[in-house]
C-alpha cells in the first residue's frame, strides 16, 4: 500500500512542478517587480482582482507543497 501511496505522490509532485512551471511561464509581465508586489500597481496581484492564472499557480504550488511534505513525512515509513 505504502508503495502505490509514494507512486502517487511522486507523481502528483512532479506533475504540479510543470504545471506550476508553465503556468508561471504563461503570465503576463506586470513590469514592476518585486519592488510593486507590496505597495503599487502590483498589489492587485495578490488582492481580490487576481485573475484566473494566479489563482491556478496558487493550485499548483499548494499541490506542489502539499505532496512535497507528505513525501517528507512518509519517506522511512
């Protein structure tokens, strides 16, 4: 059982790192940088008005960081 479980997982965190990858790739530039993440134009980004691309990188990097852990977590098991 274990083994199917880490197949799973192994699957599902590389598969959401080249989702999250393209998905990275395929937004449009704001052209602000880092430095407008937290205070101009770019603060829309992480605020209400997010468009559909973010919130599925968002997806992504949660499945991503998800699996990461419970590979972690299950590795001498």
């Amino acid at each position: 059982m274990t083994g199917i479980l880490h197949v799973l997982l192994w699957v599902l965190f590389f598969g959401s790192s080249i989702v999250m990858s393209a998905l990275v790739l395929l937004q449009q530039g704001s052209g602000g940088g880092l430095a407008e993440a937290f205070g101009g134009t770019g603060a829309e980004t992480f605020g209400v008005r997010a468009g559909g691309a973010i919130k599925a990188t968002f997806g992504a990097a949660t499945v991503f960081l998800v699996s990461a852990i419970l590979l972690h977590s299950t590795w001498n098991a």
